[in-house]
C-alpha cells in the first residue's frame, strides 16, 4: 500500500506556483487511492484528464455565468488528472515514451478546444469579432510557450554536452577513470563543474536570491508559464466574468516572461562561448 509520503515523493522538485498550491493537494489526494486499489493506468488518467477537458469546452461553449462558472471547474479537474498522469507514472515506474507523446497531445488538443469553445461562446453572445481573434491568438501562444521550451532544452543539453565532452578530453578519462571518479572529492569534482549563467548571475544577483527563496516552496522562477497562462484564461476569466480582459493580460504577462528566458538563454550562449574557448586553450596545453 502506498502512503501519502509515497505520493508527495512523485512531485517535481520545482514547479509552477499554481500546481503547487492549487492542484498537488488535490491531486494527491485523489492519486492515493487509484494507485492503491485501481489498476488505472497513466495513459488512461491521461486520456480521462482530455475528456474532462472536452466537457469543459461544451460549458464554455454556451457562455451563460453558470456554465462558465462549470467550465472553469472542469478545466482545473481536467488540469489536476493531467498532473495525475505523470505522478502515477513516477510512482509506479509504469510511464512510456508513448504516454508522454499522448500527454503533450491531448494537453496541446485540450487547449484549442476549450479556447475555440469559450471564444465562439463568447463571439455568439456578444456579436464581437475580436474573441475570434483571441481564440487564435490563445492557441498560437500556447503552442509557441511549449515549441520555445521544448528547443531552449535542446540547445542548453547540447551546450552541456560539448562541456562535458571537452573535459572529458582535457581530463583524459576513459570509461573505467570516469567509473573511479566516485573516490574524487567533492572539491575535485566541482572544479570541473562549468557555470553557463555567469553572465546572467552577474547582471541580476538578486534574482539568485528570489531564486532561493521561492525554491522553498517548490516554486520554480519562470512565475508565469504556460499553466498559468491557461488557468488565468480558462479558470480566472471565466469565473470574474473578465475574459477578454484576461487573455489580453496573460498574453502580455507569458510574452515578458518568454522574453525573459530567451534573454537568459542569449547569454548562456555567450558563457558557452567563452567557457569553450578557455577549454580548448586548456586541451591545446595538455595535448
């Protein structure tokens, strides 16, 4: 039988501020017993979490407060049963390469459909063009937020990658010197660890320090992401009553954000650059 230390073990050690607070206490509690006396799968919750999803777009479909108000709460069930999915998974040791293909799908299909549902909802009452417009727009920048992390992970992996096989070059290690690395000591092997945000680090310290402290709390410092960009849609919005308020301000916001990590990113490249050049210098001297 699995405990509720169990579950809380299956969390990501950082995480957007509205999963830590708004769905990991639901979502573990509803997760306990489904691993304990169900024989669900991960793919199955996932596919579960799309369908809750589909309702709430035929709430936000009919654009009445009362239905708004269900499609709000279908969309954060929906939203909580998606974080099902990979803590199940994590739990278990049962997760796919294709469950993760499924979820990123069905979440990307997810969004479409409750933003074309609540839009055309909206465009029906109203007579308003413009929530055509933010439909599309909804869709174009979840689509990009999850395309632009997607290939910022790539680019950082490979960046580390040349690091590490240049050290490994320098250090001379074969596969039984790097096996025997674990008798290092800490100091000897951090001094072969290469920071790629010294720049950034050095242009905004404090921002360590914000950095540190939301880490306490599991909250990773990307404060508006492509979750909070939707829950303010499809959850806020529609529950205030402010939607086309909302959209045009989460967009602003998740664009500041982006902005903010491609920034991070451009001068990661320029410590690549320089960390690469001074590892080359160091390989041309051992050679």
């Amino acid at each position: 039988m699995y405990t509720m230390d169990d579950v809380r073990s299956t969390y990501k050690k950082r995480d957007a501020w509205w999963t830590v607070f708004l769905v990991d206490p639901i979502a573990s509690r509803i997760m306990l017993p489904i691993a304990n006396h169900t024989n669900i799968t991960p793919n199955q919750i996932t596919v579960i979490a799309f369908l809750l999803g589909i309702l709430s777009a035929v709430c936000f479909f009919q654009g009445t407060p009362a239905f708004l108000i269900a499609g709000a709460l279908l969309f954060h069930l929906s939203f909580t049963f998606d974080c099902i999915d990979g803590k199940l998974a994590r739990l278990k040791g049962n997760g796919t390469m294709f469950g993760m293909w499924l979820d990123y799908m069905l979440d990307r299909a997810r969004v479409a459909l409750c933003s074309l549902a609540l839009m055309t909802g909206q465009f029906l009452k109203t007579n308003e063009p413009l929530y055509i417009y933010l439909a599309f727009l909804i869709v174009f920048l979840d689509m990009t937020r999850y395309m632009n992390a997607l290939h910022i992970f790539k680019i950082r992996s490979k960046m580390k990658k040349e690091v590490r096989k240049t050290l490994r070059q320098i250090y001379g290690e074969t596969q039984q010197e790097q096996s025997e690395e674990q008798e290092e000591s800490v100091g000897e092997r951090n001094s072969r660890v290469v920071d790629l945000n010294q720049y950034f680090k050095s242009k905004f310290g404090f921002y360590l320090r914000v950095r540190d402290w939301l880490e306490k709390y599991r909250v990773r410092p990307h404060l508006f992401s492509g979750i909070e960009y939707q829950m303010f849609i499809f959850i806020i919005g529609p529950l205030v009553g402010l939607i086309e308020e909302m959209v045009i301000i989460s967009s602003v916001l998740l664009l500041i954000f982006e902005l903010a990590i491609l920034y991070k990113l451009w001068l990661s490249t320029l410590d690549f650059k320089k960390e690469m050049e001074k590892l080359k210098h160091s390989l041309q001297n051992v050679t």
